[in-house]
C-alpha cells in the first residue's frame, strides 16, 4: 500500500466496534456492558458476570440458577482427554497444556457446539471445562490422580478444590471470584483480538480460544504475572528492591507489571488487587510478598512515572490461594474464556473478515536466478 500511515503494533488505531467493554484509560475504569468492574467485584460472581458479558444484561435469579447448572453439568472431562493429558511429559508448561488441551476438546465434544449459531453452548463448555482441565494436569504431573469437579461448589471454589485437594474458605474463594471477575474481559486486547480474527474467518469457538490462549501465553501479556513474582522472589527482601529495579531501569529492562497501552493511570484492576493481596498476606501472615511488591511500585512510579496493571498483584493473590506460579496464566485464561467467547458471539453477529495491510519494505523486480548458477 503506498502513503499508508503505519501504526506499529496497531497503536490507537480503531479496528471495529463492540459493546462488551469500554476501558477509560485517563479516567482509570473498566466498564463490562456498561457496569462498572468495582461494582461487579463487590455485589457479583463471576458466574453472574459470565451472563452479563454473554447476554449483555444482568440474569433474574432463574437465569442465574439455570447458567450455573449449565456450567456444572459441563465441567467434566471426556475420559479420552484425560488419558491425553496424561501422556504430555509433566514438566510441559500448563498454557501449552491448556492451548492442547482445547484444542484437542474439539474431537470429543459434539460436532453442533463447534457451529457459528451455536456458540453460546461452546462457550459455556469452554468456560466450564478449563478448571478441570487445569487441575488434572496439575494433579498429574504431581502424580497423582484428577479430583472429580464438584457441583455444590461455585466456578473459584470449584477450580481450588480441584487444583489443591481441599475445600477453599469462603475468603479464599471470593478472592479467587474477585480475580476472575476483573479478568473477564478487556476489549480489543491482543488475546481477544487473536480470537476475533480466528472467528473472522468463520472458524470455529474452539479454534478461536485455542489462537487465544497462545496469544495469552506471552511474557507481555497473561504471562507478566509468573514473571513478576519470579522478580519478587530474585529480589528476596524489601531492602534489596530499590536497587534491584533501579539497575533493571538503568540497563532499559522492562519491569513487568507496569506499564499498560491503554491505561495511563492506575489500572483500576490493579487497585482492587491490590487491597486484596494486601488482605490474604495478612490472613495468611505472610507479608513480604506485598511489602516487596508496594516497594518496586514506589520506586518505578518514581523513576519512569509508570502505574501497576493487573499482573503486578494478581500473582501474589494466587501465591497466597496456594496456587503455583505457573498456573497464575492458565488462571487468567480460566477468566477470560468468558470475553474471548463473548467477542466471538459478537464477531459472528456482524462479521467482516479481519485482514489489516502492511507496508511492504522488501525488494522488487528481482531477477531470478536458476539455482546452479547462484
Ligand atoms: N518497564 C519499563 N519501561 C516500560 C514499561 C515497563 N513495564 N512499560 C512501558 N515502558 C516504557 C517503554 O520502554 C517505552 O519507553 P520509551 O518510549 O522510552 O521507549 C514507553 O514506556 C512505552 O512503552 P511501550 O512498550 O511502547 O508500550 P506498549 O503500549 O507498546 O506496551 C506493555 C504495553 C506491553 C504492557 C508494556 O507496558 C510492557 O511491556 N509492560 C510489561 C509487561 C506487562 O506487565 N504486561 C502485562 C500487561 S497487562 C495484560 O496484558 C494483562
């Protein structure tokens, strides 16, 4: 294309409507179907936000009842998966577990959940299964065997009853749900843009999520949260952070957690976080973790004006659940299932196909040359 402006990184630069999300980047809120996600983290589930982001309004009680009975009765796993995932070498990473995971689904479930007009089935299978799928591997790879989902429990208890063997507190638990509940959804971010542009092309849910989870998988998206707790634990002690992250800063190294295309003050995802980081370090007696994490937020606020996302603090939330690190991104996928699938519902309604152009920098009328003569 010749005189075309190029946005790297597609920067700003407005590739559809949608009325899932709208995020206020000066003004610091995130508004799912017009609720404001404070609201939501005090007075919802994330079951309830599921509907919300699926439907576009909150459920009467009886719509609530019937989608959670519809989330538990979908969240076992088909036997032949379960003997896939206990072939995978256990030392393979649970997101690439996951990408496999979902993708392998497919062959099992019924060929009419993978059509377009049916996908709000495909996205309550999705978002009911991805807990199971996590868990039995986890309970795998340690050797053991899965635990069966259990149905008196909600979608957060659920997953760390399968994950750790033992019935959650009802803190642990809303603590969890408050975590899905601000990872549910996100606007055009890169891991749902990789599941429009799957759906785009009139693929299937299943192939949407599965371009997703990938997308989600990076260190610059769902993957900074391992990566921040992997910097608190190197920093060790609240006395080594300034010195530490100021000489990280010096050599022009990213400190993930921070920094946001959109947001550009506190990410209000961040704040809630926060304060709950703060409250299970208390209940657990345990503070270090958020004492280090409070420090390198002042210090990098002070040196590059930078504000915290939501990965700074939702990794030490999971540390203190009992949650290992490397399942902190397969839990964030447990969450966000619910928008990818929200934003494929809303790709199908009015569908383009997603093809940007590039400026093409390569050479022309090039002369070709047979290969013995090279
Ligand atoms: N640490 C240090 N400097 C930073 C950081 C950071 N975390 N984030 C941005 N900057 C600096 C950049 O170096 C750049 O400076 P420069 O203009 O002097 O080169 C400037 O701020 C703009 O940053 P970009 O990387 O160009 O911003 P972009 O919008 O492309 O990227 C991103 C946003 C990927 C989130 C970036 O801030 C980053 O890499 N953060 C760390 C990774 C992270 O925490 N990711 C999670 C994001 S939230 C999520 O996906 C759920």
């Amino acid at each position: 294309m010749e005189n075309a402006t190029v946005a790297r990184g597609l920067a700003d630069v407005v590739v559809g409507t949608s009325n899932i999300t709208f995020i206020d980047g000066k003004g610091g809120r995130l508004i799912y179907r017009g609720f404001d996600i404070r609201d939501l983290a005090k007075f919802s589930t994330f079951e309830e936000t599921c509907y919300l982001l699926w439907y576009g309004r909150l459920p009467k009680a009886s719509e609530l009842e019937q989608l959670q009975a519809k989330l538990v009765s979908r969240r076992e796993l088909p036997s032949g998966l379960e003997t896939l995932l206990e072939a995978i070498p256990p030392k393979t990473p649970p997101m690439e577990v996951l990408r496999t995971g979902v993708s392998a689904l497919s062959s099992f479930d019924p060929e009419d959940l993978k059509r377009p007009e049916s996908s709000i089935g495909g996205a309550l299978r999705l978002t009911a299964i991805l807990p199971t799928v996590i868990a039995a591997y986890h309970r795998l790879r340690q050797g053991g065997r899965p635990l069966a989902p259990r149905a008196d429990l909600g979608h957060a208890a659920n997953l760390l009853y399968m994950l750790l063997g033992k019935e959650p507190s009802a803190e642990d638990a809303k603590a969890l749900d408050v975590a899905l509940i601000l990872h549910a959804d996100h606007e055009f971010n890169a891991s749902t843009f990789s599941a429009r542009v799957t759906a785009s092309t009139l693929s299937d849910l299943y192939s949407a999520v599965t371009s997703a989870i990938g997308t989600l998988k990076g260190p610059l998206h769902g993957g900074a949260n391992e990566e921040v707790m992997r910097m608190v634990h190197e920093i060790g002690s609240v006395e080594d952070a300034e010195a530490y992250v100021t000489q990280k800063i010096a050599r022009h190294e990213k400190i993930m957690g921070f920094g946001h295309r959109v947001y550009k003050v506190d990410d209000p995802r961040a704040t809630i976080l926060r304060e709950y980081a703060r409250r299970l370090a208390q209940e657990k007696g345990d503070p270090k973790t958020y004492v280090v994490l409070r420090e390198i937020e002042e210090v990098v606020h002070h040196e590059k004006g930078l504000y915290p996302n939501v990965d700074l603090y939702s990794g030490a939330c999971y540390e203190s659940l009992g949650i290992p690190s490397d399942l902190f991104t397969p839990v964030f996928a447990v969450s966000r299932v619910s928008g990818w699938t929200a934003h494929v519902l809303e790709q199908y309604a009015d569908n383009r196909i997603i093809r940007p152009a590039s400026e093409y920098t390569g050479p022309v009328d090039c002369r070709y040359v047979p290969i013995d003569q090279r």
